[in-house]
C-alpha cells in the first residue's frame, strides 16, 4: 500500500497508523464538493471532485473498513499486514 499517490495534490496529507490488532490509513482531501469511497475486493475507489485515485489493501488485511466524512478519508484494517 502506498500512500505517496495521495500526496500529489498540494496540501494533501496521507498517515498510515499501526496498532496491535488494525492498520488506519488516514488521507486529508481538503473541502471537497464532492467525495465518495467504496470497497471492491481489495480495493478501495475514492472518487473525489470527479479525479479518481485506488488503494489496493495489502495481502492479508482482513475485516477492512472506509468511510469518508469532510474530506478526510479512513481506511481501518484488521489482520495481519
């Protein structure tokens, strides 16, 4: 998983937070107008103001969740990393 990809855009910021038990993948979009995230097999599709950007999860990430909410993006994994 790579996050430098979030990082193109000027002011965006992308954290990877590792726990005991789950990996937190945080990415800032800023204020967009317009922002939705979905998980599809591995891969998590986030379409924000029409550019589209994908993450694939690694191998062995288990239970992944995502949501965004004012434009910040969190992705929660279990599971080995």
């Amino acid at each position: 998983m790579t996050l430098e990809q979030f990082t193109r855009g000027e002011g965006q910021l992308a954290r990877r937070y590792d726990y005991d038990d789950r990996t937190v993948v945080a990415v800032d979009f800023g204020s967009p107008t317009d922002a939705s995230v979905d998980l599809v097999d591995d891969t998590v599709i986030v379409v924000v103001d029409g550019e589209q950007y994908e993450l694939e999860l690694p191998d062995g990430a288990d239970d992944a969740h995502t949501f965004i909410k004012n434009g910040v993006l969190t992705v929660e994994m279990e599971g080995d990393r």
